[in-house]
C-alpha cells in the first residue's frame, strides 16, 4: 500500500505546486506586495532585536512574514553573490536591500515558489488525513476538487494570508476530528492545536473555528454520534479543549516575536485593527455602494465563485444530511455531519460582520470540497447501481472524472484565476454588476501597454494600485489616493492615468475626478472574461508624441502667458442639444491668476461687426483648467496642460456653421487676456 500511495502523493504535490507557479508572475494580487514589504521589516527588525515591532498590521500575518521575509533576504543574498542574476537593480548592503518599499516582478518569484512548495505540501497532508478519517474514496474525490477549484487556486498562487489560513485551517480541524474517534490519540489534538496556532498567526478569523469545536463537543456529550465520536464525559473533553486551546496559543506566541516581549501591545494592536477593519466601508454589492453588504452576500458568492463541480456535489451531501433513509447508508455519517457543522458555523460568522469580503470563504472552501466529494460519490453510487447504464467501476474511479470536470472550468481562466465566475449563471458579465471586481489581475497587461511608449523611464503615470503596478512599469508611479487631500492632486502631474474595474464601481477617489475621465475614450483597455478591469486615459501632462497628433494644431498666444498649440473635436458636426468634447493644449508661459477659467463659445461666421449685442454669441463654458484639479498660479513656467470641457450645445441653437471661440476670463478681472480668439469652426446639424 506504501509503495503505491508514494507516487499518488508525490502527483498530488506536483499538480498542486506547477497550479501555484505556472505563469509565476502573471497576476499579482494587490495584498502581495504589502507582504513582501512586511516579511523584509520583519526579518530587518529581527536582526537589529526590535521584536516590539516585528508586529506590522493586526492580521498578524506571522507565517507569511516568515517566508516572505525569508524569501526577500534570499534575494538580498543572491543579489550580492551574484548581481545581476535577477534582473533587477538592488541595494548591495543587505539591510537598505530589505528596507524596500517597492518590489519589481522577478523579486516576488523566489517568495511565491518558498509559498507554492508549503502550501503543495499541505494539500498531500489534507489528502493523507482526509483518507484517514473518511476513506481512501472521499480523499481522492476531494483532493481531485480542491486542486483544480478556481477559486481556491487563484488565492493559494497569493502570497497573502489567506492561502496559509486555509490549509493549515482544514489541517487542525481533520486532526482534531481524528482526535474526537474512537481511536483518537492526544497527538492528533497537540497536531491540530500546531496547526491551528499557525493558521491563527497567519489570519486572526481563523479562530472562528473554536466557537465550532466547542459546540462540536457538545453535541457529542449530549450522545450524537456516538457511533464514531464516544463520550468522554465533560471534566475530560473541557480538558483536551483547555490543552487545544494552549497549543493554540503557545504556538501563537512561539513563532510571533512581538509575543515574547510586548504580549499587551501586541493583542491591543490585533483587537484595535479589527475593529478598524470592520468598519472599512467603501464597498460594492448588487450594483450599489454600501457599507454593510446583506445577508444575501455569502450566497451569492458561494455561487458564483464555487464551480459547478463542487456545487452539485455540496447539493447531493445537502441530501444526505437531510434524508434519512441515505444518512443512513453513509458508514461515515458523523464525520460528515461534523464537517458540515464547521463549515455552517463559519459561514454564519461571516455573515453576522458588516466588512464582507468574497475572499473570506477561503477558510471554508476544503472543508466544502470534502463535503461536495461525499456527494459527488453518492452520485455515482446511486448511477452504478442501474444496470448497463455505468461500470461498477466507475465508483472507484469517480475522482478521474472529477479531475477532468474541474480543469474543464479550470483551464480557460490560466491564470487569471481570481477572474472566475460561474459562466452557468452569467459568468463575469452578470457578476460584474453583483460584486466588486477585481484585485490586481489585468493591471500588468497595461503597464506592460505603457511599457512600449518611447522614453518610458521618464514617463509618468497615476494608478489605481501604484504599489501593484510599480512591480511592471518601468517609469515613474503616482498614486490615486483614496482619501483627496486639499492641494494638488498627484495624477495631475501625469502623463498617463490608470483606472481599475473596483475603483469605479466604488467611486474613489471621488465621482468628479473619475466624470472627469468618463467623458473621454481610453486610450487601451484590458478585458479579462466579459469584464472590462483596467482603462488607460491620456493624463494632463501630455507626452511629446502627443503633441505631434493635435487635431487642429495652432500656435496662439494670449498677452504671451499662455500659448494654445491645438485642440481636439470629438467631432466635428453636433446636434442642437448635443454634447461636444474639446481638449485643449495650453503651453504656459507665465503663472496666472487662481480665479482665471476658460471662456468658451459659438459665434455667428457671418456677423463680424463687435459692436452687435451678443445675442449672436452663444457661451458655451466659463469653466477651470482640468475641472478645477489644476491651479494656473501654481503651474511651472512651460509646461503643456491637456485640458478638455464638454460642452452642451443648447437646444435653442440653429443648424449652420458657427466660428469656435476660446478665451481666458477671471470674475474679479474679467478678460484677463485679451478678447476671445477664434481657432476654428463647428457645424451644428439638425
């Protein structure tokens, strides 16, 4: 039997571990960089003996500090061995190395392998004990669903805390159940408790899973399930809890640095980002903001982020728990009932808090596989048992066909994962308008867009996620800030801006920015799945190969402070009561007044006399620079503004051609400089 379970094992290991590495730098979640940048302080702070403040956010996130860190000290070292070796220029003195705050895409290979070759190893180990405590039949099955789960396998490639929280998760929970059987030996329960502890380090919610083991407990004291899981009495179950839950906590304290001297500071730092976290707001769900999404929220994403696969199977174990006659024929029933208790109890946690976030299920989703291969087995006890419909067996090999089944819904999102939504309801198309979209996948494909530009080192360019897009693009980041400060905003000093699929959903930073940039055509678009994630606009600070495509290039000077080089039409020939789009390009030659705004209008071609009332002049805007983001007495002497107005022609006027009018107007001076100059003409049509 050894011999034969060596090689399953070491097939499982490597499916699971080429899952998590193929096409290793595509797609990085928005999380990871974060974590690289925590593990490197961490490991920094554990050399120079700072272990106070090896805590660096409440998740605590203890695990994934640990490989990051190591990981990022590995790419310091080869890095001064060997420079050069991983394409990237780094600092040669190991400490400044680790004191990075961005991260190109080659450093975050060595940290997703060190994390693909732990998590590879507990998926084997969930097969091992899954086997153990529900038959050779249910692991195979099981492990068949969760390697190939798309959604499963988008956070496992993640070096963020939720990989590392479920596995070592579903670990402590198949131990402590083995530990609950008949044959249960305490070094299931200091197992689980290991495991557990880890799984806590990593992501303080997975403590959720004690409130479930407790009233697991009790349920057996009262007598069920007797039959796999015997009464101990209480004073003896109270006991191995007490033991679990200080296994939980040594292991806690043992691999947290910050533990061992500042244990207050340290639960006081937990207990205060919690809190802050719940209150996050800023969410989207069912095509509205919210801060609080409903109760509707886990069902939906249960399904939509789950496949079919594993919810046919949840519905047929869904069966079995509730009609006896097959509760009944199910040798391992207790075991079962046990796992789906967890599972419910977690999901009913989550549901309870206002921060609702999809990823969270994570913590559930192995321990739904287990439930969705024992149904997916009753299937295929119940088809075997027609005659000439399918081989007896087929019972035996029904994870094969599971496998095929999962990589059917797997393969065609390689290895955009994450953009996974059940195509059987809508797919991303439907869920675009249910959830919040998008965590980082797509954004490398526009910066590796913005990649090509000429002089690409020396352009600018404001992102959603700057963190994220600094690990691709090769010129200079901005950042978009969530909360607008007063003064200049950041993206007004780019060349390019970056909008992403969650940010406008969410409406961040703000909705005048982002009507902003609505008006105007992308110059590229990332479509991933039905959902368009990623929109590159031209920024105010045009490129000098934008200057060379003006529409209509001019060189007018107002009083020699401003210069037009051109504009562009959305088009030239407009409907009375229809919107026109004009981008100027204003080269400055001299600071102006704060109040000053761009006076826009049509004239009558033919009346030519000034001294005519102005009923032959329709105005169409008196209207700041750049919407107002863009302060004229601040802007550096010749710098080139792109500046666009949308404008509505009114209803009242009459189809012919008209001259186009620009000027310069300030209400506390007037027609600061100069009279409106015509720079060309527009046709309105009926």
């Amino acid at each position: 039997m050894k011999a034969k379970a060596s090689p399953l094992l070491l097939a499982i290991f490597i499916i699971s571990l080429i899952l998590r590495t193929l096409a290793i730098t595509a797609s990085l979640n928005t999380d990871e960089g974060l974590w690289i940048y925590r593990g490197s302080q961490f490991v920094k702070r554990l050399f120079e003996g700072d272990f106070t403040h090896t805590i660096l956010k409440h998740h605590p996130g203890v695990p994934n500090m640990w490989l990051t860190g190591s990981s990022m000290l590995l790419n310091c070292w080869l890095h001064k061995l060997f420079p050069g070796f991983l394409g990237v220029d780094l600092p040669s003195d190991i400490g400044a190395c680790l004191n990075l705050e961005e991260f190109p895409i080659n450093l975050y290979i060595i940290p997703r392998i060190v994390q693909a070759v732990v998590t590879s190893a507990c998926m084997v180990y969930v097969y091992v004990l899954t086997k153990r405590l529900l038959g050779q039949a249910v692991a195979l099955c099981t492990i068949s669903l969760l390697l190939l789960e798309p959604f499963f396998v988008a956070y496992q490639r993640f070096i963020t805390t939720d990989a590392l929280q479920a596995d070592f998760a579903i670990l402590a929970v198949l131990l402590f159940l083995l530990y609950l059987r008949k044959d249960g030996k305490r070094k299931f329960l200091f197992a689980s408790g290991i495991f557990l502890g880890l799984s806590t380090a990593a992501k303080i919610t997975a403590l959720f899973l004690l409130p479930a083991i407790a009233l697991l407990i009790v349920l057996i004291e009262l007598g069920f399930w007797r039959s796999s899981f015997p009464q101990r009495g209480w004073k003896q179950q109270f006991r191995g809890y007490a033991l679990w839950g200080t296994t939980i906590l040594v292991v806690f304290a043992l691999i947290f640095p910050a533990m061992w001297v500042s244990p207050g500071y340290v639960l006081d730092r937990i207990h205060q980002g919690v809190l802050q976290e719940s209150d996050r707001g800023f969410l989207f769900f069912l095509g509205q903001l919210t801060h609080s999404p409903g109760i509707l929220f886990y069902p939906l994403v249960l399904a939509y982020r789950l496949s079919p696969v594993l919810q046919v199977g949840l519905l047929a174990t869904s069966a079995v728990l509730f009609i006896p006659k097959l509760r009944r024929q199910q040798e391992k029933m207790p075991e079962i009932a046990a796992i789906a208790l967890i599972t419910f109890w977690v999901l009913l946690i989550l549901s309870a808090s206002d921060n609702k976030i999809d990823r969270y299920i994570n913590l559930c989703l192995p321990m739904l596989a287990i439930l969705a291969a024992v149904g997916w087995l009753e299937i295929i006890a119940g088809i075997t048992q027609r005659k000439n419909i399918l081989p007896s067996s087929l019972a035996g090999r029904g994870y094969i066909v599971l496998f095929l089944l999962q990589l059917v819904f797997l393969l065609p999102y390689h290895p955009y994962y994450l953009a996974y939504y059940n195509p059987l309801l809508g797919g991303g198309r439907v869920a675009q308008n249910i959830f919040m979209i998008g965590q980082g996948e797509g954004l490398e494909k526009a910066a590796q867009w913005l990649n090509q530009l000429p002089n690409v080192k020396e352009t600018k360019v404001a992102s959603w996620y700057s963190r994220y897009f600094s690990s691709y693009f090769h010129g200079q980041i901005l950042p978009i800030d969530k909360r607008v400060p007063s003064g200049i905003q950041p993206w007004t000093q780019a060349n390019r801006v970056v909008f992403y699929k969650n940010q406008l959903q969410r409406q961040l930073p703000e909705p005048k920015m982002l009507n902003y940039f609505a008006m105007q055509q992308p110059l590229y678009t990332v479509r991933l799945h039905d959902i368009d994630y990623v929109w590159v606009y031209p920024g105010p600070l045009p490129l000098p190969e934008d200057l060379k495509r003006i529409q209509f290039p001019l060189s007018l000077s107002f009083k020699e402070q401003v210069r037009l080089l051109g504009y562009d039409l959305n088009k030239t020939k407009v409907s009375a009561n229809e919107d026109l789009l004009i981008t100027f390009y204003w080269e400055f030659l001299a600071p102006l007044p704060r109040d000053i705004s761009v006076k826009i209008g049509l004239r009558d071609r033919f009346i030519h006399n000034s001294s005519v009332p102005n009923d032959n002049f329709t105005n169409l805007a008196n209207a700041p620079l750049v919407d107002g983001y863009v302060f004229p007495e601040q802007i550096t002497t010749g710098t080139v503004v792109r500046d666009i107005h949308k404008l509505k022609i009114p209803p009242s006027t009459s189809p012919q051609h008209y001259q186009l009018e620009v000027g310069w107007f300030s209400p506390s001076k007037g027609e600061v400089l100069g009279k409106p100059a015509v720079i060309g003409e527009l046709e309105v049509v009926k």
